[in-house]
C-alpha cells in the first residue's frame, strides 16, 4: 500500500508464511520499488511471523519499534535525500493527582511499598504512567482511584515536567492533574502497590526535606500552594497572576474526531468549548469530562508525527 510520501506500507496479512518466498517477493518488490522511485518502506512483522525478521533485515531493513505482537522495521530507498522517516515512540507520559479533601485543609497522599521512595516514610501523590491512548484526565483519575480507591474528578493542570534519559534512554513527559474529590469517597488503598495511604495535612506534605531541597519539586510544589489558595482563587503569592491550565475539547476539522487543546484563558475555553463541541473539563458538560494526550506516540507513517 503506498502511503501520502512515496513510501510503502507492507500489508501484514499479505505476507507469505515460508521465509524463502518471503525473501523472494521482497527482494522482487524492494527493485520494482527502486524504480519506482519509493523512498520509505514500512514492514510490519507480526510475532506470528518472527522468522521473518532476519529475512527483511539481511536486505537491509532495521527495527523502528516494537509492540507484544509484532516488531516494525523500515528501509530507506531513496539515495539522493537523508532519511526522513520518523523515530518510534520518543516519551513516556505520566502523571501525579493533586487532591485535597473537603476541609481544603488535607492532601490525599500514598507511601509506596516498592520503588526509589519505598521505606522513607515520603508522602507523594498518587503517580502513573498513562496508558496507550488515555487522555491524562482519565488517567489521574484512573490512578487516584486505582492506588487509593477516592473517586475524584480532573480540574486542571497544575504544571508539567519535560525532562531526558528516563526508562530506556526515553525522555519523559510529566503532568501534575488539580482533582476534586466526589462525595462520599473513602480511602481504599491497593495492597499490591500502596504501603499507606491518608489524608495528610497540606502543610506536612509541602514542607517535606526530601522534595524541598529539589530545585524542581520545590518550584511544583510553590505552584502547588498557589493554585490551592483561598479554596482554588486564581493568583499567586507575592501578587503574580496565575491562571490554571485548562483543557477545551475540540472538532479537529481536518479529520473526523475530537483532540484537546490546552491553554490558560477561562474565556475561550467557555467560548469554543460550548460553540464548537466541547465541553468544561471536569464537569461533565455535553458529556465530557476528560482532556486528552497519546500516552505514546503513534505508529507514524513518513513525514508524520511521529514521577518528577
């Protein structure tokens, strides 16, 4: 299937279980394509088909990235330009939950029973990485009541972290998610993950050593303060503005679907998000109550894109 950048995409289920007529037809394919003047192919090997694998790479394929189920290897044809095929999946998402109980007075806080905190005695929010395709307003809720059972809502965002080198050399992208907490909650925490969880007094919780003498934690953690004054009133100390990043679910208009778009101003959010489809995150409006981002890039095609 030839994609929208002279490149080709190899159909999974065209391809032949014996490896030597694989190896054949790819070699027939890989020089009517030459003079074609095709530049990137994309082979998708399904696990199913493993044995081809060694096939595609002795005619010069080389892995991009892999799933459970299959393994996905690329060529570059053309000679007269460099590569422009996109890397595979760059970041991992995830994203700690702010949440304080109905006083204002009190943060829901997890000690972990394993991990770099397991055993200090550090209170931290309740973190995860999101899932592949879960916008990061369902996955803080998802985490909140995964880890300690509160049922909360997503608000805003706080602030978010882009940093380098994480898991497999990966960069990492961090988002710190304002939750409410519905009527009625009680904690339940996860035996499998969670040491001890309560509702611990704000003041504690941001005065601890080990995330004050962070440059970083402490800054998130200013940030944190200031968006809960005064019961949620915008405006930071010292008289500096501060406007919570809000998310406005939108029509993309050049294909069909929805994406969020996050940004700090209240009135265009109220503006397009009920003139153009979307809705108020977190109350529930035209039924929506979730913002979203990919938890991993997606599966690009040429010229596409590709805890603190």
């Amino acid at each position: 299937m030839t994609d929208h950048y002279q490149g080709i995409i190899i159909e999974t289920e065209g391809l032949p279980s014996d490896p030597c007529v694989f190896d054949r037809q790819l070699k027939a394919s890989l020089t009517a394509w030459k003079a074609e003047h095709k530049r990137g192919i994309w082979l998708k090997v399904p696990l199913s088909l493993a044995s081809h694998v060694p096939v595609a790479a002795a005619q010069g394929f080389e892995f991009h990235h892999a799933e459970r189920g299959y393994v996905m290897m690329t060529r570059w044809l053309a000679t007269d330009t460099p590569c422009t095929l996109p890397p595979g999946p760059t970041h991992q998402v995830g994203v700690g939950a702010l949440v304080l109980d109905k006083s204002g007075k009190n943060i829901l806080a997890v000690q972990e029973k394993s991990g770099p905190l397991k055993g200090t005695g550090v209170w931290k929010m309740p973190t995860g990485l999101l899932d592949v395709g879960e916008d990061i307003g369902t996955g803080a809720e998802r985490e909140v009541k995964e880890e300690t059972g509160v049922d909360a809502r997503f608000r805003s965002l706080v602030a978010f972290r882009h940093a380098h080198g994480f898991a497999f050399g990966k960069s990492d992208l961090f988002f710190v998610a304002r939750l409410e907490v519905e009527e009625g909650s009680s904690i339940q925490p996860c035996p499998r993950e969670i040491a001890v969880c309560e509702w611990v007094p704000l003041s504690l919780f941001l005065s601890q050593p080990r995330f004050l003498s962070s440059p970083l934690y402490a800054c998130v953690y200013d940030l944190c303060q200031d968006v809960l004054e005064e019961g949620g009133r915008e405006g930071g100390r010292e008289g500096g503005a501060l406007t919570a990043i809000v998310g406005t679910r939108l029509e993309m208009g050049f294909k069909p679907g929805t994406a969020w778009l996050y940004h700090t101003s209240q009135w265009h959010h109220e503006k397009h998000g009920k003139g153009g489809g979307g809705g108020k995150v977190g109350n529930g409006s035209n039924g929506i109550k979730d913002e979203g981002v990919m938890a991993r890039v997606r599966e690009p095609v040429e010229g596409g894109a590709g805890g603190f």
